[in-house]
C-alpha cells in the first residue's frame, strides 16, 4: 500500500458506491488498486503514462477515470461523502464559501474589447500588389 492508498476505512465508505466489477468484456482490475492510482495521478500531478507499476496499466487507469467521469459516478460519491460528512457535522457550511478577491476572471468578463483589434492596411494603388508611393515623399522624382 503506497503512502496516499486509501485506508481500509476510507474503502468501505467508498467501495458501496462504485459500479459492480466486471462490466464489458473480460476481468476488469480491481477498482481499489485503480482508485488509488487515479488518486495518486491527482495527488502529483504526474502524466497517465508515468503511474507507478504498482497501480496496473495507466490505460486501464485513465480509462476508467473517464468513464466514471461521463456517467456520473464521481457526481454521485461527492454527494454521498458530502451528505455523510454534513450528517457527521464535519462541515462547517458557513465557512465554505468563495472570496472574489481570489477569483481570476476571463479577459472578456472584466470588460476587455470583444472583437479583435483593427489592424490598419497598407495603402495600395489600384491594379498594383505593392504599396503606393506618395509623390511628395522620399524617392519621388
């Protein structure tokens, strides 16, 4: 079990919620050791293709990370954990919020130009692909 594997405790409140084992095809991996090798991913940062060995194949990994993410099954363990915490009162509600100071905003939602800056044209004479010469200007005969 790695430093950040989830405890025997934290996977019987977690292993009810998860879909049954075996779904297409053949044997599916344990969801215990994939959990816990999408967790490590999360926790460092790492790319799929750098899990350590210990977690199995990083495409079986990053594939059921995926799936779960598309049919909801990450959707619903947040609701399940967050009702369980606030039925434990483990969370303080008042306290959870967000401070606007520490939220960055888009460009374009604190006001900067919708369209794209106009980029002036060289002026051409007609019939020619170059720049026109002014007669008074430099070169003129």
């Amino acid at each position: 079990m790695g430093r950040g594997d989830l405890t025997n405790r934290e996977w019987s409140l977690l292993e009810p919620h998860l879909p049954p084992l075996g779904g297409r095809g053949g044997r599916w991996n344990d969801h215990r050791v994939v959990v816990n090798g999408i967790l490590f991913r999360v926790r460092t940062g790492v790319p799929w293709r750098d899990l350590p060995e210990r977690y199995g194949s990083w495409k079986t990994v990053y594939e059921r990370h995926r799936r779960w993410s598309a049919d909801g099954t990450w959707d619903r363990i947040l609701q399940v954990v967050l009702a369980d915490a606030d039925l434990a009162r483990r969370i303080d509600w008042p306290m959870v919020g967000v401070d606007s100071t520490s939220c960055r905003a888009h460009q374009h939602a604190a006001g900067a130009r919708k369209a794209r800056p106009r980029i002036p044209k060289k002026a051409r004479r007609p019939g020619t692909t170059g720049p026109t010469r002014d007669s008074d200007g430099p070169g003129a005969a």
